[in-house]
C-alpha cells in the first residue's frame, strides 16, 4: 500500500547554501583568536610594555584591542604561532624593579571591535563627516559631541567613541586623511576611559593640542595612556578628576607630570618647563684620536668666556624659576626616577632661626640623624612631581645671581696625556 512506502531522495554533490559557508568560515574566524592577559600590567607603559614584549617574541604578531582592566593589561592575536611564541615570552621580561613580567595567552572569541568592525557604508559615512569637520588651515579635527552629528544620526549610524571599534575606526580615518593633524576637540563625547584613544601615539603623533574637556574622566591616571604625545596644549575642564585635587598647583603638577612640555592647560598659560636636553653624540670621548666632537664643543672648549656664559645659564633659569613662588616649572628638570631629601644644617636642640623650626621633623641631616629607618624613610623615592610638591612646600626665596659660582670640569685635547 502507499502509506507504507518510504520515499528517499538523494542529492549528491550538492554545495550547501553561499550563505551558509560564509557564516561558517566567520564563526570559524572568530573563534581562532588569542587573549593575552598580563597581571598587574596596569603598572607598566602600553609602549614599554609592548615594545619589550615583541623584541622578545620569536614570531612577528599585531596586538589587537590593547586595554588595562582592573590591574591586568590586555590585548588579542589571531595567529596561533604567534599565541604559542608569547607564551614562551613569559617570565623573560624584567622590569625597573628587576620583576619577572607574567603573560597568559588562551583562546577567545573575537575582540569587540572586531566583532562589531563599522561596515564599508559605515567607514565612508564617518569619513565624509569627519572631513567636514576639518580645519585645512589649522590642521584642526572638530569631533566635539560627535554621537549627535546630524548626518551620522539621519543614517542610523551610532559613533560612541567610548566603544572601541568606533575610537578604532575614527583614528583610522586619521591616520589615513588626517596625517598631519596638529590639533583634536574630543570635547562633550561622555568619555569614562581612554584605553582606544592610547592609539594616537601612533596614529597621530603629530598632536601637539588635545581637548577632553566635558567628559567623564574620573582619574589623572587615564592620561598616562596617551602620554606618548608631545602635548603643548589640554584642555581638561568639566571632567570630574578636576575636582580631586586639593589645589591649582597639585592639579598641574599631575598633568605635567604626563605631559612635562605642556604650555596651557585648560586655556591658562603655564610656566615655561625647564628642559635640559643632552645630546649624547656630542659626548667628548677620552681619547685623544676620538676627539671630533662638534664644532659648539670645540668652541666651548677654545673659549672661556662661552664657558662661563654656558655655565650660568642652567642655575639663572633653576632659581629664576625657584624664586618665582610657583615652582611647578622646575618639573621637567628632574628625572623621573629623582629622589629628594631635606638636610638643616642646625641641631634642634641648639638655637636656631624659628622659621626652620617647622622643617626639623623632615631634615635628614645624617650628621645627626642615626636611625637606620628614618634615614630611609625621609629619602622621598617618589616620581618627581612629589619631589617638586616638596620644594613648593619650602620658604619664599631670592637669590643673588651675581654670588653664584659653578665649577664646571672640562678636558681638551691639550689637557690629555701623551700616548692615551
């Protein structure tokens, strides 16, 4: 009977559906991806970081979506050699502090801006609108409030610079429209972090004014994730880490302690930072066959008088700066890494000016003090701009240029011994 009868077709070599094996071949893509995860990396700079990881790592690799959560540093790899090359690389990396730096690698699905990549129409979109927010003449990018821009909204095309595929997206367009771009109003775009925007170091090196003013920076910290610019101007206002500081002078001595150039910051004019820059191939070398230094060096060398001249002018800018009563200018003089302690020549139980009495409880005169722990206690280790705090923290100076002398240790060719 036919309700018993079994029909069966067969289809052979027939190809499943074109749109079927695409999203196949996608889903395959994106789960071939590598998380790689370096604890407590929050500490270390995205450049250093980077840079010391690759020239340590056997396989080339581009680092996708690098972020700090938490404490951990963050970034993603597509190609499995390279996955399995950075696992090698853990525990071979040594940082200031002479600690081993750990690395985690793992599979994981795509990174969000590779999943949520703006389309072609997208691109292009974005591209027209950022170009009619360019400034030729001033080398300028208006992208304040650029979520509401009415051609972006009249397509239904979302750009939350917050999210990372579209802070990835729009330092695109510029690095390839854009790519001597001088100035970038980021004003009023509700930023909270700006781990997309630490790309700019390389996309827009050439930036020398930043505006972030009106978003939703909570920490100075965020700053040091772009402080690979060579910024002369920020604008920070309206943010909520303006009001973490207890005064003006703390406030900028955090920023420049990012950017040590800066010139204005928040439309105020700043001290001139002093910068003393060395040239090291300009180092005299002690050899008498090796003397070719440049021809300021031998000028120098041959002329008194320039030494003299070379010799006041470092001290005239320090304490001009010094007596100034905002020492804030004197940061960028100071190494990173330079320590600070406070030594009075006096013994408190002696008699001595009253207006030192105050500083006692910080002097570590070793003559006097003994103490092992309070030795090392009252050296300040901390980054330079605490060190400055603490010269601002001292009296009110003026001092007589005309009474400084500076002895300055110089070697010629006819100082050097025959045969050396």
């Amino acid at each position: 009977h036919s309700e018993d009868q079994i029909h069966i077709t067969i289809w052979r070599n027939r190809k499943p559906p074109e749109r079927k094996m695409r999203r196949n071949t996608q889903d395959e893509n994106m789960r071939k991806w590598f998380k790689v995860t370096i604890p407590y990396g929050i500490k270390y700079d995205k450049a250093w970081l980077m840079n010391s990881i690759q020239s340590n790592c056997s396989v080339p690799f581009t680092p996708v979506d690098f972020h700090y959560i938490r404490n951990r540093a963050c970034f993603f790899v597509q190609v499995a050699s390279a996955a399995s090359a950075l696992k090698d690389v853990s525990y071979k990396i040594y940082d200031d502090e002479n600690q081993k730096i750990c690395i985690f690698v793992n599979h994981f699905t795509a990174p969000y801006s590779v999943k949520n990549k703006l389309k072609p129409g997208q691109m292009e979109m974005l591209k027209l609108t950022m170009n009619k927010r360019y400034n030729v003449s001033q080398q300028a990018l208006d992208l304040q409030n650029l979520r509401f821009d009415p051609d972006l909204m009249g397509r239904d095309i979302d750009i939350i610079l917050n999210r990372r595929n579209c802070m990835a997206a729009t330092l695109k367009i510029i690095e390839r429209n854009f790519p001597e771009l001088l100035s970038l109003n980021l004003c009023n775009n509700k930023l909270y972090q700006l781990d997309g925007l630490s790309d700019i170091t390389e996309k827009a090196p050439k930036v020398k004014i930043l505006n972030l003013s009106k978003n939703k920076l909570e920490s100075a910290w965020e700053l040091g994730k772009v402080k690979g610019l060579k910024l002369e101007e920020l604008w920070l206002e309206g943010n909520p880490l303006c009001s973490t500081f207890s005064d003006q002078s703390a406030y900028v001595s955090a920023i420049r302690d990012c950017f040590p150039k800066l010139l204005r910051l928040d439309g105020r004019e700043l001290p001139a930072p002093v910068i003393v820059d060395i040239d090291s191939s300009e180092t005299m070398k002690p050899c008498k066959e090796n003397f070719t230094g440049s021809e300021t060096l031998k000028h120098l060398a041959c002329n008194p008088a320039a030494v003299n001249s070379l010799s006041s002018l470092l001290p005239h800018r320090y304490y001009s700066i010094y007596d100034s009563g905002d020492r804030q200018g004197l940061l960028s003089a100071y190494h990173d890494e330079a320590c600070f302690s406070l030594a009075i020549p006096f013994d408190p139980k002696d008699s001595a000016p009253s207006n030192l009495c105050k500083y006692f409880k910080d002097s570590r005169n070793i003559k006097i003090l003994k103490d092992p722990y309070l030795q090392r206690k009252l050296l300040k280790h901390t980054k330079c701009p605490r060190n400055v705090d603490s010269l601002s923290a001292l009296p009110e100076t003026q001092h007589d240029f005309s009474s400084i002398l500076v002895d300055m240790w110089c070697q010629t060719v006819n100082t050097l011994p025959s045969g050396q």
